[in-house]
C-alpha cells in the first residue's frame, strides 16, 4: 500500500511538472490552473529550523527577531509554492536557536542517495559576514545525519526587517541575497543543480575549431542561453537583483514576482531526486547525436563528428573524445559515462559535411536531466541540422562565386590533398592547419590571393617538414571577412 502512495506521488509529481513547463507567473497570486494542479497533488511541508551566530542579532530582541524570520518564510513559501509541491512551516518558539557553531552535518556521499525521500527538516544556518562592506555572500547544501537538508554557513549582514525595505536601497538587496541564497542551497537540498547551473554562464570554446562557438548568458545574443530562458530567473544560475536579463528588478514585489526556476528545477523539487543522481539522468551509455539537412530534414551520412568533453570551469579546457562519421541514420553515438562534476557537466558537439555549414551545439547533463525529468525521456538524442552552403544568385540567374572553402580532395588523403577556396575578392590569405587537439601544426599559406578560385597542395608535413601522423586534421582559411574551417583525415 504504501509503495502504491509512493507511486502515485511520483506520477503526481510528474504530471505537475509536465503542467509547468510552459506555465509563466502571474503576479503575486497562484493562477487557477497552478491551483487546480495543486489540488489534485498533496504538498510536502518541510519544517524550518534556524540556526544563528548571537551576533546577527544585534540591537534586537528575541521577539524581533522571531516576526522577522516569519516573514523570511513567508517569501520563501511565495517562491517555492510558484511552481512546487514544496512548503515549509516555521514556529519561531521552538524552531529558532541562537548558536555559536554549526549545526551538526555531514556530507553523504552520493550526493545523498541515502536520505529520504520527503518528509526531512530543512536547517537554515547563518552567521554574521566577516566581510561588512560586501555583506551578505557564502552558503553550502549538506544534509544532517538524522536526514535534514542544511542550508549552511550563509553569511549575513543582518536580519532584515522585509516591511521596512525601501525599492533599490542596499537593505533590500542584502535582504534579496539571503532569499536567493537560502532558496540555492535548498534548491540544492532536494537534488537540483549537481554541479552548478551557474558554471555555464560563461563557458570558453577552446577547441581552437571552428564553428568557435562561447557560451556567455550575458550576451543577448548567445545561443546556449537563449535556448533556456527558464533558467534566467533561477538562484542556481544567476542573482535576479539588477539583472538585464529579467528587466533589472530591485523593487521587492518585482524581485518576488520575476524570481522563478528552470523547468528542470521544478521537475527535481518536486520529485525529490536528491535521492540519486541516476534517477534524475537518461541511459548516457549510448548518448546520440543525430545530423540532418536543415532544408529537407533527412539524415545527413557521413559527417564527421567530433566531441570534445569541455570543462565548465576555467581554463575550460577541452578533450577530444569522439571523432567518428555518422552512420545510414546520421547518427553517431558514444558513451557519456563516469562521474559528474564540472570536469564532466558539459559536452561540444561540432559537425562538418562537404557542401553544408559547419555547425557547434553544447549539451550539457543538465540538458540530459531535463530529457529524462521534463520530457520523460530514457535516452538523451542531441540533433544538429546543417544549413546547405550556396552561392549568391545574381540578377541575370547565374550564381556568383562568394567566399567559400571547399572539402579538400581527395579525402581521406594518403600523400597529398588539394584545398579549394574561392574568394568574392583579391585578399590577404592566411591558411592554418591544425591537429585534432586543436594544435597548430602548419602554415600552409600567408600571402595575397587572386580573386575567384585558388588551389593548394598539402603533402601531409608540418613546419618543420616532417610527415605527421595518421588521424584527423582541420584546415582553416581566414581572410579580412572570412573564415572557414573544415576537417580531414590522413591515413598513412
Ligand atoms: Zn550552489
């Protein structure tokens, strides 16, 4: 019977989760439909306990200090009942103990796989900030031995009195702070962000190949992050305080009402997936990457693949770990695998084709967990669809040669191949080739090119003439207006 509760609770949970992906936030009141979904669900509560350092309490009295911390619950239970199952009682008689060390914790391993699934205490922990010109900073998730999830060692500047905070004053945003911190650890607490959301805001590609292809969530612009607009507003990725991306609130009802989670956040709240890393990912044994032609839609065989495994963290290095050429379906696969962390959170995909653009797309295993947490997904396909290279078509009909680099022929090479480019005009050429780490082996050419179509012969030697080895390699031609890259494969 009990296992049959435990089962609808994650259908439930599902279901919810499913019912919020599209769902955006009216102000400061839960919409019908979010009420209705609420009904159907029993909520979780969590019971809140507050441990303090003596000296955040300042000039106040205990009973000050107690209608303040309501009021912290009060906004935390406005930001977790958007969108979660998730509620918290506080009662500041019994639940709020002045101390001068930490609550007892300790780190389980596997990242609490052992801890229960609902039902567990949340401790909020802070002490005064050793830093009073920053104020408010710092914080940790770790779960106690008898089961509690600990938001632990935030550090405050002070316990804010919400009603008395003015729009835009530096009270409010060290007050914001807390609420965004406490709301990441807890947010940690029940499974969502291992590894952090917020290492990919800015990510190098240092693959040195092109398409080069950075990741910065504050370029309006960028790719990665205009795909995931959800996670704009989520404390595990960014402060929404004077932030651009969500319309620079500072007031406190547009700091509660733009603050809000990822898609996949929502889903891993609700479940609870804190429980296990597994249960939250799709069988990354056999991760696909699919490439089509972007105009019909059909698979594009062999192209060439290549992956690199990118650290989220700087120096962002990246390792080459696939470089295959798709099958009959266009399709290559391989195998995610180990541990996650942020040397193994986010993956590069580059595709190339003779005749299409080159195209980069990231995949990151928060991407996987919202396969398998938002879309029910047990594999984690990533697509790419390359756009057909073509010419400018002129007035009378007949296409003009634009600046366009070619697939080299033959390729594979064994002792020579010949590297076709087409330039609109005569230009200063650079041509660069590089090995499959992405290391410059050779300068094939450094000087002025004639317009139209020019022709070069590599023999297969670097620059110190000496033969290089079996594998791939990736010629780049730039100009003043162009670059192009693309890759070939010597086999001796
Ligand atoms: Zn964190």
């Amino acid at each position: 019977m009990k296992l049959l509760l435990l089962s609808k609770r994650i259908l439930l949970s599902v279901f919810l989760a499913t019912f919020l992906i599209n769902y955006t936030f009216s102000v400061a009141e839960e919409s019908p439909e979010l009420k209705e979904a609420f009904e159907n669900i029993e909520l979780e509560y969590h019971k809140l306990r507050f441990y303090l350092h003596p000296d955040l309490k300042g000039e106040l009295t205990t009973d000050e200090v107690k209608n303040r911390l309501v009021k912290y619950v009060e906004d935390l239970n406005f930001i977790f009942a958007k969108q979660t199952i998730r509620r918290f009682t506080f009662n500041p008689d019994s639940n709020l103990v002045f101390t001068l060390v930490q609550p007892h914790s300790a780190y389980f391993p596997g990242g609490g796989c052992d801890m229960p699934r609902s039902g567990y205490e949340i401790w909020i922990h802070a002490v005064l900030t050793d830093n009073p010109l920053y104020g408010t900073y710092g914080g940790s998730a770790s779960f106690d031995s008898s089961g509690a999830g600990v938001a632990s060692r935030l550090k405050w500047d002070a316990i804010h009195d919400r009603d008395s905070l003015t729009g835009g004053s530096d009270e409010l945003k060290q007050y914001w702070r807390q609420l965004n911190h406490i709301t990441h650890e807890v947010e940690h607490i029940f499974g969502a962000g291992i590894s952090e959301y917020y290492n990919l805001n800015i990510v190098k590609d240092s693959t040195m190949v092109e398409p080069i292809h950075h990741i910065n969530l504050f370029d309006p612009e960028d790719l990665f992050w205009g795909q995931r607009q959800d996670y704009w507003a989520d404390p595990l990725t960014i402060n929404i305080w004077d932030n651009n991306l969500v319309g620079n609130p500072t007031t406190y009802e547009d700091l509660m009402n733009t603050i809000g989670f990822a898609n996949v956040t929502v889903a891993i709240i609700n479940s609870s997936s804190r429980r296990c890393l597994i249960e939250t990912l799709p069988d990354l044994n056999m991760t696909q990457i699919y490439v089509t032609d972007e105009i019909t839609g059909l698979p594009l065989t062999d192209t060439y693949v290549s992956i690199w495994k990118v650290r989220s963290v700087f120096p962002y290095t990246a390792e080459l770990i696939v470089d295959n050429i798709t099958d009959p379906l266009g399709m290559v696969e391989f195998e995610w695998g180990g541990t996650f962390s942020n040397f193994n959170n986010l993956f590069l995909v580059k595709a190339f084709h003779s005749g299409y653009e080159s195209k980069a797309k990231w995949a990151s295993i928060f991407d996987a967990q919202e396969e398998k947490m938002v879309h029910q997904n047990n594999h984690f396909p990533v697509h790419l669809s390359l756009r057909p290279v073509t010419g400018i078509v002129s007035s009378n009909g007949t296409t003009v040669e634009t600046n366009i680099l070619k697939q080299n022929y033959p390729n594979p090479f064994n002792s020579t191949t010949t590297i076709t480019f087409s330039l609109e005009k005569t230009a200063k050429v650079n041509i660069k080739i590089y090995n499959s780490l992405g290391r410059l082996i050779r300068i094939l050419v450094n000087e002025t090119e004639s317009i139209g179509e020019n022709k070069i012969v590599w023999d297969g030697k670097d620059d110190i003439g000496q033969r290089v080895a079996s594998g791939a390699y990736f010629y780049q031609v730039h100009t003043d207006n162009f670059t192009s890259t693309k890759k070939m494969i010597l086999l001796q």
